[in-house]
C-alpha cells in the first residue's frame, strides 16, 4: 500500500509545482518581455557595432 501512495504524492506534487510556476509567469510575464526585448535590441546593437565598428544608426541603416 505505501508503494502505491507514493507515485500519487510525487504526481501530485508536479502538478501542483507546475500549476504554480505557470501562475508566477502569468504574473510576471511583462518584465519578462520587457527584458527580453531590452537583451534583443542590445545584442543587434553589438552585431551591427562588429560590422560597422559605429554606434551611429545613420551609418549602419544605410
């Protein structure tokens, strides 16, 4: 019998732990966005700056 309750707990326990992950992201997910577009941004700027050896967006837009 405890053999058995055992995988109920553990399956249990994941599905509760998941549920709450995916309630914290619904909670946070704009500053998660707004982070990831800040580290999108950052790493074309740095691309573009190993090309063009400029910051200037005048130079490297045309």
């Amino acid at each position: 019998m405890k053999n058995l309750l055992l995988p109920f707990f553990f399956i249990t326990s994941l599905s509760f732990s998941q549920s709450a992950k995916e309630e914290l992201f619904r909670q946070d997910v704009a500053a998660l966005v707004e982070e990831m577009e800040f580290m999108y941004g950052y790493d074309q700027l740095l691309r573009e700056y190993l090309i063009y050896k400029s910051f200037n967006k005048s130079e490297t837009d045309s």
